[in-house]
C-alpha cells in the first residue's frame, strides 16, 4: 500500500463522510469525494467548510465527482452511504479499486462488510464502524455537534494485520481516534445494539432518550429489544461479552435527555431510513438462525408503513 501520500476516496459525502474526509485531506492525504446534486455543486464551487467542536476550517480545493472513474484509484475507500445505497455503490466501485486497495465499510448496521465483500472478493473489503455526531448541514457544509471522531476497523477473519495497522496510523495522524479492536465482529455488534435497541424504541415512541430511560416500560422496551440482538450475535458466533445489555443501557443514562437516534429523526422527519438495515436486519438474521425476536419484529412490523410511505410505496395521511 502506498503511504506518502494515502490516497483516500469517500463515497458518500455526507455527515459522516464529509467530515473524515475533510480531516484526512486537512492532514496532508489526497482525497477524493464522491458526491451528487446540490452537494457536488457546493463542492466543486466551493470547497467543503467543515464546523466543528473541535474548531471550525475549510478546504477550498476539494477534489469531487460523481463519477468513480474521474478520481482514478485509492489506496482506501471508505464506504459511508446509506445501508440501503451498499449493493448500488459496490457495483461501481471498480474505478476507484487498484492491486492494494482497502475497502472499509462505516456505516451503521452489520451486514456492509458482508454486501461490499460479495461483489469485490473477500481480501479488498474490511470490517469497520465509526462514532461521531455530525450531519450535513448545506450543501458543503458539515457540521460536528458532538463526541470526538471515531473509527474501529479490522480484517474479516477477525484478526490482526500489517495492513490494518498501516491504515490504522494514517487514520490517527489525522486527528481521528482510530483501533483496531481484538474482536471487531463483537465491537461491531456492541454498536449494533446500541443505535438498534434505542433507535427502534425512539421511533415508534417518537420520544427522546431522556424519557425513553426514566420510564420504566420504555426502558424495559429497550432492554428487551438490546437482549433479542445479543442472543442474535451469539448465535451467529460473536463472542459478546456477558452484561453488554446492561453496559449499554448505563451509557444510555449518560446521554444528553433531547438526544434522538438518526432513525428516530428520519422516520418522524418522513425521510427514508435504515429501518431494513436495523430493526429488519434483526428480523431476517433472527429468522435464518432460529431464533425468536418479538420485540424487534413488534418494532419493524409497526415502522413499516411509514418507512414505505417515505419511499413512495403507500399514500396515506
């Protein structure tokens, strides 16, 4: 892999994306933004402005298309579309993808690093999540409102390697908190939990975490819903640690009370969501493993009607 400098191309420029990328490219690597409409505009007129907790900058001369084949091949490509944009993106990929090229997946859900891999073979594509509390604001402006940047990241088999630690150190050199954790696949699932558990009570309660947490049915909801997707992970052979639900829910007390899950906020918003990649996620895994999930299905089956209303599928007021 070629390290000076990192070549870097980020599909899907939006919250997530937009700001990593601004990061990378603010510490000295070339990086490529693939992005679309009004958000390519802004960039290529110009640049992408980045306002952060950490301290606001910009980058004037950002390189952006939507097309892969004009930003020619990356040594890494981080993958931060949408869930349901993963089988799209993998099949257009091919431009960006030389000899070496890594492909990291950080996006919410667990089944990226499995889509991205069937289409581009199992060596190119790693496991990975990212945290950060960030969103596209305006077309090229990314906005940070909160926790420092993360990004978790390993091979598929769950080890370690020269190659995910080389990309680990690139990633920390430009400022972002970057590991490469014993067990990506339980990491992985541990986030899983987290946003699925607490995304899915959010949305059909349309509550925020605050009162989600003090009201004894809604937080035995969210318990309930966090503990069918631990047995789910178990099953699927991920070495979950024992007390992962209650250690979840003691960092769910520490969270600002207005805080809302992004599918909470699309599906209230009347956006699409990654309801198929969260709640239906557990429900088609749950299924394939013999394995009950009432609650999550309960969740999924009550969100459906809106999720198809938001894309277009069924009308109603």
């Amino acid at each position: 892999m070629t390290h000076e400098p990192m070549r870097f191309a980020v599909f899907g420029t939006g919250g997530l994306g937009g700001f990593m990328g601004a990061r990378l490219a603010r510490a000295g690597y070339q990086v490529g933004f693939i992005a679309r409409g009004a958000n390519l505009a802004a960039l290529r007129a110009k640049g992408l402005r980045v306002q952060s907790v950490d301290g606001d900058f910009a980058l004037p001369d950002v390189k952006a298309s939507d097309d892969p084949a004009a930003l020619g091949e990356a040594d890494c490509v981080l993958v931060t579309v949408k869930t349901w944009q993963v089988e799209e993106v993998a099949q257009r990929m091919a431009p960006l993808i030389g000899p070496r090229t890594l492909v990291l997946p950080l996006l919410n859900g667990v089944e990226a690093s499995d889509q991205l891999a069937a289409v581009l073979g199992e060596q190119r594509v790693l496991v990975g999540f990212a945290k950060i509390i960030s969103f596209l604001a305006e077309p090229g402006l990314i906005r940070h409102v909160g926790v420092q940047p993360y990004i978790a990241l390993g091979e598929r088999d769950g080890g370690q390697s020269e190659r995910t630690h080389g990309l680990r150190l690139a990633i920390a050199a430009a400022g972002i908190t970057a590991e490469t954790p014993q067990d990506i696949h339980a990491e992985l699932w541990k986030k899983f939990l987290f946003v699925v558990g607490w995304g899915g009570v959010g949305a059909i309660t349309r509550a925020p975490i605050g009162v989600l947490r003090a009201h004894p049915p809604t937080r035995e909801l969210m318990s309930q819903a966090m503990t069918e997707i631990a047995a789910l992970a178990r099953a699927r052979g991920v070495l979950l640690a024992p007390g992962t639900v209650e250690q979840t829910l003691a960092f769910i007390d520490t969270l600002p009370e207005s805080g809302t899950a992004s599918m909470q906020r699309d599906i209230a918003e009347g956006r699409p969501s990654e309801l198929e990649a969260w709640n239906g996620a557990v429900v088609r895994l749950a299924a394939a493993a013999g394995i009950p999930c009432p609650v999550n299905d309960l969740i999924y089956r009550s969100l459906q009607p809106q999720e198809l209303r938001a894309r277009g599928q069924v009308r109603f007021e």
